[in-house]
C-alpha cells in the first residue's frame, strides 16, 4: 500500500484527504494499528513544517499520558486537528485547547 503523501499545513483543505488516506493502510495492517496511539504516531511520521512543529510538543509529551491524550486516541486527533494543524498556530493555543 502507498503511503500517505506528507501534510505540512500550508493548504489545510488537504488535511481531510491526508487523514482519508491513513485508513486504508490501518485497515490492510489492523493488527499492527490495534491501539489508537499507533495510528496516531504514524499519521504525524508524515506530517512536515508547520504541521510537525505544531504536534511536536505532544510528542516530546507522549509518556505516562491519559488516555484522553489527543495523541492516544485517533478519534481525538481526526476531529480535533483540523484548526491547528490546518493554520500556524503558537504553542499556548494548543496546549490550551488539545490536553486535558
């Protein structure tokens, strides 16, 4: 299976298609993508410029989280990263809306 084509945010009406194009691979390979945080790490491994700069402190953050974590849950990420991972935004922004 193709890989997502990487996300960098700078055309955020792409990120509907990008997320689109993760579930076809989670699906061939379900059990490797069992847990949601698999799914997630591997849809932002293909996220690039602003769109990684913007996850990167979740991940830097990833150990001992809540399972309500935006990056443990693939529900919480497909619906939750459009307005950030779509535009620039500052850190604060982020850390204010995405953890619990």
């Amino acid at each position: 299976m193709k890989a997502p084509d990487c996300f960098d945010g700078t055309q955020p009406f792409k990120l509907r298609s990008f997320i689109q194009s993760c579930q076809p691979i989670f699906h061939n390979d379900a059990a490797n993508f069992a847990q949601d945080r698999k799914m997630v790490l591997y849809a932002t491994s293909f996220l690039i410029g602003r769109a990684a700069k913007c996850i990167e402190p979740y991940i830097h953050n990833l150990t001992n989280q809540d399972p309500n974590y935006l990056l443990n849950s693939w529900k919480l990420f497909e619906s939750n990263s459009s307005p950030y991972l779509g535009t620039q935004m500052k850190s604060e922004k982020l850390k204010q809306n995405w953890i619990p």
